[in-house]
C-alpha cells in the first residue's frame, strides 16, 4: 500500500460487542467467583448498592468455574461479530489495536496474541496498548492515527477484559492461609481487593474505522480525541503486579514467588481514598478544560454526553465536576449501560456506544462527547463524534 501524507477524515463505520455467556446478577455473582475464606463478604452488598451494577457477564462456566474464554479469545471473537464471521473480509485486515487493562501474558503482547486467534492468511500491522480504561481508547487513537495520516485506508481497534480471571477465589487462597497461620481471628482480603471483586467484568467490543463514511447506514466521525496522563502530579492509585512499601511502588519482579502469592500481589487494587479524592479533579475538571481550550468547544454543541464511570457513586460528582468548570450537561442528554453490562474496564466506551447507536434515534449532524477516565495513575480521555447519515452533506 502506498503512503499518502494527505490528511483523511475518520469515520467509525461499525461497532460490534461480544458478551461471554449468560448475565450474572448480585445474587449469583459471588457463587461465580468464589467465596475467600469461611463467611461471604461483608463488603460486596454495600459496594452493590453504591455501584448500581445489577448484572454483568464472566467468562467463567457457572457449573464448573472454569475459564470459558482468554481475554485474546475474547477480543477475536468482537472483531469475528465486527465482519459477520466472514473469514474472507477479515483476511483483508492490515491495521489492528488492541488496548486491555490484564492480558493473558506478560509477552508476547496482546495484540499480536489476538492476531493470532483471528487465524489470517497475511501479516498484519499490530499495535498492543496496556492500561486500564483508557488502553482502549489509545488502541482507538492509534487506529485513527493509521488512518487520518492516510497510511491505512482501514482499520480496527478493540478492547477486552477478563477481569474475573484474577477475582476468583482460588487466587485469594494462599493469602487468607498465611492470615490464618498468623493467628488472625478475621482472615479476610483487603478492602482495596474486595471492593474490585464487586466493581469488574468481562467483555469485549472492536470497531472498524475507515475514511469512508458508510453509503447505506450510520457513521460517526471521529473529530479528535484527546488523552492525557496526569502521572506527572500523581502516584498509582489502581495497580497489579506490585503494591507500595514505604510510599514507594515496587513491581512484582522484586518480590520472591513466595511473597506474590502470599500477598496475591497479581490481584487487581485500589487506594479507594486516593480516588475518591482526585478522580473529578483530574480526569473531568483539568481534563475537559484542556480540550474546551484546545478545540473552543461548547457545552450547547453536545446532544449527548456517553461518560464511562465505574459505578452511579460517580454520576453526581462528575455532574458537579462539569458544572464546576462551566460546562453543564443535563442527565437527559447522558447515555451509559453500566446497571446492565457492568464496568468492563478498557472495553466499556466500546459496549456503551454499540448499545448507544443501536438504541436510539440519531439525527444527521448530532454532536456526541465521549469521557473515558482511569484511575491506573490518573489518565483521561474525551472524543468528540458526529452523527453521519448517509446522502446527507457533512456540516
């Protein structure tokens, strides 16, 4: 393929979402995962009833607890939906990205594990983008690179999460032993682990970008996205991998093998404090007031706000977050799925805008602003779409 250095427009042309198995809902959730020592959490019904999620997917078999899908599984099978299962067309692929808070190995990366699941017959360029929930929007900044620099004429981005192959309750086990053989009269994980346990969830979503807008049905083009981290001012707040001795972040590579199953360090945390304190400052004020400079964007040009938050604790504060920086989006103009997909991490814009698009009546020319937070170490990220209807002039 040749290099064209002109500028192209980008359009999303379609949104595909794959979903393993059956939906869980609170009741079922912890018989899913597994109960961590002798009694259920005391923790999950408060979380719950904070969170709003009433059900979510896992890729887990509910009879026998075993693993139904890998994560790379997970994402071949959105990018399969994304073509209709139609082998030939995904042939054709030559641009792929693929963003995931936990992939399932440390190297090779996840993109190329993913390539290699969708089984094609030619090489591919392979990006892999690692994170939390912003990796799927840089998976998508970079398919949008591919094509706005004319480089590629398509491409595909996607994210997934498995997140309940590290929250099952097999992985807590060494721990609550060590806490039993020190004598501790309550063994019980952390907070910080317990709270995620009630807070994540499986799925995947992949989109197809062009420079084309689609003749015969709905596009949304893309007119920039934006994505900061804020790791400059601010220590990690959600982490695997390692935890902090003396305020200071240590990976796993120096704890002994004894000492990461003894403190299940590969276990998802959060310094839910932390959070709490700074998530709005930084990820909707400090964000949204970089890209209202940069684009002279307006509050009356947005028809709908699609936010990513990881739990209805969040919709209030992020209200009074936009309102704080003169930014006021009425809830009537908000769309999000997360009492009925559950925070799929990386992959949660992907399901919200699937449903988004399939669900409601949009109009030619309709603005939609898109905000993707993550806590990792406080990065954000907010796009602005526009409704294209096929025959119609853009504006």
């Amino acid at each position: 393929m040749s290099y064209n250095m002109n500028i192209q427009n980008v359009y999303i042309n379609k949104i595909s979402v794959f979903l393993p198995n059956d939906p869980i809902d609170n009741q079922t959730m912890e018989h899913i995962l597994g109960q961590v020592g002798e009694k259920p959490s005391r923790a999950r019904a408060i979380i719950l009833k904070s969170n709003g999620i009433k059900t979510r997917y896992y890729a887990i078999d509910p009879r026998t607890r075993q693993a139904t899908h890998s994560n790379s599984e997970l994402a071949a099978q959105a990018i399969k939906t994304l073509y209709n299962d139609d082998l030939q067309a995904i042939k054709k692929m030559t641009f792929l990205a693929c963003g995931t808070s936990y992939p399932d190995q440390i190297m090779p990366g996840h993109g190329v594990m993913v390539h290699g699941e969708l089984k094609t017959s030619q090489p591919c360029e392979v990006h892999s983008c690692a994170g939390v929930c912003v990796a799927g929007m840089s998976a998508l900044k970079q398919a949008y690179n591919a094509i706005k620099t004319g480089e590629h004429y398509t491409a595909i981005a996607c994210a997934s999460e498995t997140a309940s192959a590290v929250m099952r309750s097999e992985n807590f086990q060494v721990e609550i032993e060590q806490k039993i053989n020190q004598l501790d009269i309550r063994p019980e994980i952390a907070f910080e682990k317990d709270f995620l346990r009630w807070m994540l969830s499986d799925g995947a979503g992949a989109m197809q970008l062009s420079n084309q807008a689609n003749p015969h049905c709905l596009s949304l083009k893309i007119h920039w996205i934006d994505l900061l981290s804020y790791a400059n001012e601010m220590p990690a707040c959600m982490y695997a991998g390692g935890d902090f001795h003396d305020d200071k972040f240590i990976g796993w590579k120096q704890y002994t093998q004894t000492e990461q199953q003894a403190q299940s360090l590969l276990s998802v945390k959060q310094n839910v404090k932390l959070l709490n304190e700074n998530i709005v400052k930084y990820t909707v004020e400090k964000m949204l007031a970089n890209s209202i400079k940069k684009h002279d964007l307006k509050n009356e040009q947005i028809d709908y706000f699609l936010p990513h938050y990881s739990s209805n604790y969040f919709r209030d504060k992020l209200y009074q977050g936009l309102v704080n920086i003169g930014f006021h989006i009425p809830y009537e103009k908000w769309f999000t799925n997360l009492s009925s997909k559950g925070n799929t991490g990386s992959a949660s814009i992907y399901i919200i805008l699937e449903e988004f698009i399939r669900t409601q009546s949009l109009k030619h020319g309709q603005k939609i602003l898109c905000y993707i937070p993550e806590s990792g170490r406080f990065s954000s990220c907010f796009m602005l779409l526009e409704v294209i209807h096929p025959n119609k002039q853009e504006q």
